[in-house]
C-alpha cells in the first residue's frame, strides 16, 4: 500500500490574494522606492559596486507559481519575505561585511543567513547573504512612510564571482548537486572553485596594493617615473580632499596625458601643481559660483553644494593646461578628435 502524503500542498485562495496583491501593489512600490532611497545612501562613497543595485517588486505570476512550488504557512501577502528584493553586488569580498553591517544597524532585522552555510565542504553553490529587513519604527512617523508598516523586503549581498556563479547555475538549473548530470559534476566543481578562487585573489591583490601604497608613501623618490598609485598618492597631498571623487577618480587617463606631454615623474607633478594651484583653485570656486546662479543646471549638483566643482584629476588637468597652453591644446584636439569614417 502506498504510503499516504502527509504533506500535501496548502490551499490558497487564489482569487482572494490576486486581489490583496492589487491593492498591496503601489504600497510596495513605495516601499521599494525608499528602501533604494536609503541604500543609495548607505553605499555612496563607501563600497565599489559591480553595478547599481538592482530592486523589483515581486509580480503576480512569480507569487503564483511560488504558492503552487512551495507549501508557505502564512495569514496574508504581508507574510511573505521578498515581495519586494534588491541584490547588491559588489566587487571585492572584503566590502561583504562592511555592508552587511550597514544594512544591520539602518534597517530593522528580521533575518539574516547566508546560503553557504546550508552546504557542506563537498557541495558546491553560491555564497549570497540574504537579509529580511522591515523599516524602523522612527522612519514610520514620517508622512511618506506612514502606510509601510508590517512589509518586508529582502536584500540580497554578494559579490561579483558569486553574482556569475548564481546567475549562470540559474540559467543551467544546477542549483544543488542532484540536478547535475553524474558526467558533469567534474567540471561544475571546477567552475565553482574557480569562481571562490577570484574572488579570494582579488583579496590578495587589495592587500598586496595597501601594502605597496603604504610603501609609496615612505619611499616614493621625486624622479621615479610615475604610475597610477603614486600619482594619486601625489593628488591627494597636493589637493584639498574636499575636491576628491570618492567613488573613484580616472588616474589612469590622466597618467597617460602626463606621460604623452613630458610630465611624468612625481617630482615634476608637484612642482607643476605648485606653480598654478592658486590659480586652479580659483578657477574651481568661480565655476562652483557659475553654477550655483544658474537655477537650471544639473550639473554635480551635490558638489557644487559643497563649494567644489573639479576633482583632483581635474584640478590636475588644469594645471597642466596653464602649465603647457600650446602643448596641451594640440594634444587634446587630437585626443578628442573623431576620425571621418570613409566609405
């Protein structure tokens, strides 16, 4: 006799949620909108991002499809933990915390657990820390805020490698190692190693780097020739900080213009900088002031807030534009310069 199922699937009235789901929607927009609100906070200047973060409001069908999949013990909608989701993907693994930190002290918790610890040392998956997170109490005295009490939202983090592996086991639909096929299982593993491998070389890089550029900053003599650390190194001693791009600055660019027009040494760089600093600060509060009368530009307007306008890569550029006039403006026309497509 076959055994009798003791776990048969919950019913739902269906038609009852679709509705509860209609009404709910443009509630969890709002709340979709402010949660992206505050991590575009949270994260500005303080982690490099794979790319922005991505966020949706759950649709009806996937609701749908879940509710058939997977047997949920729950009163409502408001229940269920990712009606609305971000994933946040980073570059580097040693931002992972940082951040998980960050989301723990801003938002009010409700869970937190890594999809890693669900597997043991012969498993392969991907690593992804999730967050079940609801608005804190103070945030709701707000107007705008009012109605978002009681709904959840899931915030994912994980890196790029992990981003790769999650997104391409999801396309394979190799989520855990009995999907696999017995003769591929080989090669699985490999990608999966490869993938942690990435990101624990990354780690290894980073730190090799900080040691270097604390080096640099004892030892740099003025005629070696530069490179890209010890020109930032260079800029950020010879610029106010306030001008600094804190989500990261081009010094690769600019050391190859510095190269291409003979100023290639630090030495050379700070001697340049100090001749015309005055000058290019002055010329960076008059733009901030250009650009604080004009009630219709758009321009930085979080900079020119806070009275600056060039970074440091552009401060530089400056100098070396009063520094070598006639030099300076034939190389930028021919940097610039689009050639005609003949044809």
């Amino acid at each position: 006799m076959a055994k009798r199922n003791t776990r048969a699937k919950r019913s739902y009235d269906v038609v009852q949620l679709d509705a509860e789901y209609n009404s709910l929607r443009p509630v969890l927009a709002q709340l979709e909108k402010e949660i992206d609100h505050q991590l575009a906070q949270l994260l500005h200047r303080s982690v490099a991002l794979a790319f922005p973060v991505q966020h949706r409001v759950k649709d009806w069908s996937s609701i749908a499809a879940k509710l058939q999949r997977v047997r949920l013990s729950m009163k409502d909608l408001r229940d269920l933990q990712d009606l609305v989701g971000f994933r946040i993907v980073l570059q580097f693994r040693r931002d992972v915390e940082r951040v998980c930190s960050l989301i723990e002290r801003t938002f009010k918790l409700v869970n937190r657990y890594d999809t890693i610890t669900r597997l043991r040392e012969d498993q392969f998956g991907y690593s992804s820390v999730h967050f079940v997170v609801e608005l804190p109490a103070e945030w709701l005295a707000v107007p705008t805020m009012a109605g978002l009490a009681d709904l959840r939202a899931e915030i994912q983090v994980r890196t790029t490698a992990q981003h790769i592996w999650a997104e391409a086991s999801q396309t394979l639909q190799y989520k855990n190692e009995r999907a696999v096929p017995q003769e591929l299982k080989r090669s699985i593993y490999r990608v999966s190693a490869l993938l942690e491998t990435v990101d624990l070389e990354f780690e290894r890089v980073l730190s090799d780097r900080d040691s270097y550029k604390a080096e640099v900053a004892q030892t740099t003599l003025p005629e070696e020739p530069l490179n890209v650390e010890t020109l930032q190194q260079v800029l950020d001693s010879s610029w106010p900080s306030g001008n600094k791009d804190q989500n990261g600055e081009d010094y690769a660019d600019l050391l190859t213009d510095l190269n291409a027009l003979g100023v290639a040494t630090p030495g050379a760089v700070r001697q340049m900088i100090s001749k015309w600093r005055d000058s290019v600060l002055s010329k960076d509060a008059a733009r901030v002031a250009e650009e604080r009368k004009n009630p219709n530009s758009l321009t930085r307007l979080e900079r020119v807030g806070d009275g600056v306008f060039f970074t440091h890569v552009g401060l530089t550029r400056s100098a070396l534009e009063m520094e070598l006039p006639q030099h300076y403006k034939e190389y930028s026309s021919k940097k610039w310069s689009i050639p005609l497509v003949k044809g």
